[in-house]
C-alpha cells in the first residue's frame, strides 16, 4: 500500500476502556498502549500479549467510531499452531488521522 505525504495513514484510536492504539495502515501494523488506570465508565483494559510491541496486521476488519475495532493479527502463538490472531477493542470512542509525515518514528 502506497500513500501519498499528505493522506492520512495512521490514526491514533482511543476506546472507551481508556485503552490506546496506533493504527499505521500505510505499514500495516498496530502497537497497543493499556489504559493504566480505569476509565470512568468503569471497562478495565485487559493486559494482552505484546502490549506497547508494534504487530503486524493481516486485515482490518473494522475501524469505526462508536464500533468495536477488529483486526486480524500476524499469529502471536506458536507459529507452526496459530494460523492469525483476532484482536477486538471495546467500542471506539475517538479516531485522530495523522499524514505519514506526522507518524513518529521508531
């Protein structure tokens, strides 16, 4: 996928667990930030593998305000067991769009 310097390819998601996610679609990857404390809702986030790891994402299922996220993961089991990992979000209360020139390096 080849993006042009001024369209809009990773998008910072917040969901309503307080939990972040960087959704870089140009790279196709997706590095997750726990809430480290609960929201006022009161929805815990939970502590998954390769929280703060940058992981590569095979399919973006949805992507939606107000919707849960569902991304289709490379496998974070064995390799030689797990096929893809399905990764859902609580519901996502906030999407920002930044430009590849906005993404931060790393």
């Amino acid at each position: 996928m080849s993006a042009r310097k001024d369209q809009p390819t990773v998008a910072t998601v917040l969901t309503s667990s307080g939990t972040t996610y960087v959704v870089d679609t140009e790279r196709m990857t997706l590095t997750r930030m726990r809430a480290t404390s609960p929201p006022s809702n009161g929805v815990e986030a939970s502590e998954l593998r390769r929280d703060g790891g940058r992981i590569k994402i095979q399919e973006i299922v949805a992507l939606e305000l107000g919707k849960r996220g569902i991304f289709v993961l490379e496998p974070l089991g064995h390799p030689e067991l797990t096929f893809a990992t399905l990764r859902s979000t609580t519901p996502i209360v906030s999407i920002e769009w930044n430009t590849t020139e906005q993404r931060l390096e790393g």
